[in-house]
C-alpha cells in the first residue's frame, strides 16, 4: 500500500447543457464516418462500463481512511454518474436509426459487468477500474492532441460530448488508482487489470462500430475497412506510449501533465460559460474560450 498522494486535487460534478435530438447523423463527422463508428462502437459501452465502476469505488470507500481521497472518489463517481447518463442519451438516438439489435450487444455487457461483480474479488474490479482509467488517460491525450483531426468540422455536439467526458477522465485520473493503492497496492494486479480492461473495453467498442457497419453495409467496403484500420492503428500508436507508462511499477497519474487545452477547459466552465456544450468544431485549435459559436 501507498500513501495517498493527490491530496491537492479537487473534482466538479458537471451538469452540462447538451441537446442530442433525432437530427444528430451516424455519421457525425461526415469526413470520417469510419471515425464517426469508433466513437458510437465506444460510446455503447459507457452505459455499462461507467456504472460497474461507481459501484466498485463505493464498495472501496470503507476501506479508505483519507479524507481527501473519500472525497475524491465520491466526486469521481459524480463525475462518472453524469458521463454514461449523457452518453445513454446519445447512444438511444444511434440506436433509433436501425440499429435495435444493438440491444443484443447491450445485453452481454450488462452480463458480463454483473458476472465480474457476483464472481470477481473486489481487488479485481478495482484493479480494473484503475486500469480503465490508466487508459482513459492516455486516450484523453490523444483526443485533446488530435481534436481537429479527429472532430473538425463535425457536428459540435458529439464533438462536445467526448472531448467534455476525456477532459474530466484527466481530471480524475487519480481516483480509481489512488484508492486501488490505498486499499491494496500490489503492483501485478494493478498490471493485469489494466491489460484485462483495455482489452476488454476495446472489444465491446469493436463489436459495437462493426455491428453497426454491417447493418449499413460498410463493412463489406474495401475502403471503408482500410479506414478501420488506419484510425485504429493512430489510436495505438498514439495511446501506446503513455499506457506503457502507466505500466510501470514507479507510475503514478500525476507522473503526466494535463495538456494545456484541457486546463483553460476547465478554467473556462468556472465562469459558467455554457458554450462548452456547443463548441465551435471549425476552430478546435484557436485558444479555450475563444473557439466558440457565436
């Protein structure tokens, strides 16, 4: 076990303002619709995956004895609570565009989320939770770094969603892994449990984005699988070196800086400025707080 070493870091329970109505197109970003899969392949996932982590944290929380640390788990699942409501909200209007079966891939998650919880230790699923979260982190980076590749000119308010969700999974990028140290602190299951969960988050996500080509016929299409594989192989190489990281015994989240975008987000939302929901994806790279619509 390890001290708790965060002991600075305070987390906002965010309600943002999103609207996600009938209009919002599969295909999002129409420049990258083979993008546009992955994300909705991801985002199915967040309903099942989030809420399995809030309720491995509160089974962790008597094992804490910092106050600090409580304090920051409970703002974690705050946190967490909100990212899968919203993304349910999206997720039900993907599915309203003929994809109903989704409803198949839906049901073996809640399946395999509830079977870890019957069968699986806690040290486990909090090891898995730290190792979700030692990847978010790295996943966030990459986001941020390629936010006007992967989103420009997009529809602002998918854009909106998963670049609010990364910049809070670097907000909190300290909560599942310090209370994983606390409560148990051994170096190979953390290592295991964060191969385990990216593994396993990617193939919920993979099964989602070819479900949802197939129904559409995309995936029979040369180019469109050649696009698969040229954006999955920029997210590996572009997450690999910071999840290597994470890896080490000697890791901590702190160890890696949020980017600076990520910041004057959060410094933007403490003047209440509701336009993070509505960011301008033609300006993704002008400074935070001047790239919105006006």
């Amino acid at each position: 076990m390890t001290t708790y070493k965060n002991e600075k870091s305070t987390l906002v329970v965010r309600r943002m303002p999103f609207s996600f109505d009938n209009n919002i197109n599969v295909h999002w970003n129409a420049a990258r619709p083979e993008w546009s899969y992955m994300v909705n392949g991801a985002s199915l996932v967040m309903p099942y995956l989030e809420p399995y982590l809030i309720r491995t944290m509160k089974q962790v929380l008597p094992k804490l004895t910092d106050p600090a640390l409580i304090q920051e788990v409970k703002d974690y699942i705050g946190q967490e609570a909100q990212h899968y409501q919203q993304h349910r909200k999206f997720n039900d209007i993907i599915k309203s565009k003929g994809y109903d079966e989704i409803s198949v891939l839906e049901q073996q998650m809640l399946d395999e989320y509830t079977h870890f919880e019957k069968t699986k230790s806690l040290k486990f699923n909090l090891a898995y939770a730290a190792g979700f979260e030692s990847m978010a982190l790295t996943v966030g980076h990459w986001l941020i770094k390629n936010r006007d590749y992967l989103f420009g000119g997009s529809d602002s308010r998918v854009a909106s969603l998963i670049l609010w969700h990364f910049v809070e999974e670097l907000e909190h990028k300290c909560a599942a892994y310090d209370a994983y140290q606390a409560a148990y602190g051994n170096y190979w299951s953390r290592l295991y449990g964060t191969l385990f969960a990216a593994l396993h988050v990617m193939k919920f996500s993979r099964r989602g984005y070819i479900f949802m080509m197939k129904k559409d016929g995309a995936w029979r299409n040369t180019r469109n699988r050649l696009n698969i594989i040229k954006y999955n192989l920029r997210f590996i190489t572009g997450v690999l070196p910071k999840l290597i990281h994470s890896l080490l015994p000697s890791h901590h989240p702190t160890d890696i800086d949020d980017p600076q975008w990520s910041k004057d987000w959060v410094a933007v939302h403490e003047k209440n400025n509701a336009e993070l929901a509505h960011l301008d994806t033609n300006n993704l790279l002008t400074p935070m707080g001047a790239g919105f619509k006006k």
